[in-house]
C-alpha cells in the first residue's frame, strides 16, 4: 500500500483542530473526519482506516469510550492516538494503558504530528526534537514559529482561513462570556474559556492563549472577585491579537 493510499480518520469535535490537523496531513494522506466518538464508530463499521486520531474530550461518545467500543467489538485494529490536553507523564501512562497507541498533545505542534504518524503508519522513526515553547514564544502576541509550521505543512489560503475562523469563533466565545459574566454563571464561562484557551495554543496565540488560561484558573476555583477585570483582559488581547493579524503577511498574501 502506497502513502498516499493510507487512510486516517481524525475524531475531534473541534472544528479548529480538524482544520488543522488536515491542513497538516493533507498532502501525504487520505484524511476523514468525525465530530465525537458515535460518529467515528459509524465511520470504522463502513470503511477501513490504518490509523485514528481520537480527540478525549468529546460530547455523545468519548475518546476513551469510543476506543473501549472499538475493542470490544473488534471493529477495527488500527492504532488508535489519543489527542488531548493532558500531557503529563502520568496521563500518558494512563492513555497508553488503556489501549491507545500513543497521544499527541493540544496544542500540538505540525513537526510533532507528522513524527507521531510516520511512526505508526510506516515505521520511521524520526530523530527526537523538543517541542517545548520558549518563555519568549509564550509572552508573544503569535509565535511564529507555528506560523512557519502551518505554511510549510498547508496552502496559504488555507492557513489564512484557520485564523479567520478563530478569530470569529473567539470574538463569538467572547460575546458569551460578557453575557454569561453578568449571570456569574462560572461553569459555562470555564466552559467556553477552555475552547479559547485550546485553540489560541494552536494557532500560536500565545499573550491570549495566557490570558484565558488565568481567567479559566479563577473561575474553576469559583472566586468571583476581579471577574470583570479578567474579562477585560482577554477582550484586551483578542483585540490586540485581531489587529496583530490583520497586518500579517498571511493576510496581505492574496
């Protein structure tokens, strides 16, 4: 079987991440998509993959779940790669004991990814590189270096249209959290704080990808005080950060 034949089917009820992911892989393999674990069981009983990557955290069907089905009823025994934000070296314990392959971390990185599914779908095994973010990466309004990752991996126009996605989804998220923040509904802003948090580090986002990150901190811990002010916060970088990319290369790149 060529590459090109291999097929891959990516579990993630993050549009976002899907994007992505097949904006990564488009190139070298045939891709599918499910949006939870339902979807991807459904998908395995009509067609044959040579390898899953399988979001955790999923509504219907979890990843976990959906692995555990996918065992169990022999419908598949293709690897199956976990995708989560749990990075940990007892999460990955945990994840490779249960039965996945091996986990590919959010927010990952496009070399990363590409290493992983070299491994399990032809049997290279590139040389180690680290994937940690410099403490300057995390400070900057959009680390480049994912920029760079994305355009070697996908087209332009494709990139491009990644980050109006966010861009619109997170100004959407945002308009929730304003009204969800009069209500001091803290469960759901989390909510939606987490989806933020998660896609920002992907796309490199990294001063608003930090300000989510406390504001979720706060609000898991159910503390009230100074809500409103981590709201601004976060507006304060969304803004920044749309105005960053307007002027951005990948935007003026018709």
């Amino acid at each position: 079987m060529t590459v090109e034949a291999k097929k891959i089917l990516i579990v993630d009820d993050n549009a976002l991440n899907r994007n992505i992911i097949q904006n990564i892989l488009n190139n070298r393999y045939q891709l599918e998509t499910a949006t939870n674990g339902l979807e991807a069981i459904e998908a395995i009983q009509k067609d044959i993959y040579q390898l899953i990557l399988m979001d955790i955290q999923m509504p219907e069907l979890d990843g976990i779940s959906a692995l555990r089905q996918i065992r169990e009823e022999q419908l598949s025994d293709a690897p199956i790669m976990a995708i989560t934000a749990y990075s940990s070296d007892d999460d990955r314990d945990y994840f490779l004991a249960i039965g996945f392959c091996d986990l590919v971390t959010k927010p990952f990185r496009p070399k990363n990814l590409i290493e992983k599914v070299t491994i399990w779908l032809e049997g290279k095994h590139p040389s180690e590189t680290t994937s940690a973010k410099s403490a300057e990466n995390k400070a900057s309004v959009l680390d480049e270096q994912i920029v760079n990752q994305l355009s070697k991996y996908g087209q332009i126009t494709m990139i491009k249209q990644v980050y109006e996605e966010f861009i619109e989804e997170t100004a959407q998220l945002i308009s929730e959290i304003e009204e969800l923040t009069h209500k001091l509904d803290l469960s759901k802003i989390g909510e939606k704080l987490h989806i933020i948090k998660g896609n920002a580090g992907t796309i490199g986002a990294m001063q608003l990808m930090e300000s989510a990150e406390k504001f979720e901190f706060q609000v898991k811990k159910e503390i009230e005080k100074d809500i409103r002010q981590y709201l601004l916060d976060l507006l304060e970088k969304f803004n920044y950060f749309r105005s960053y990319m307007s002027n951005h290369s990948i935007f003026k790149n018709e």
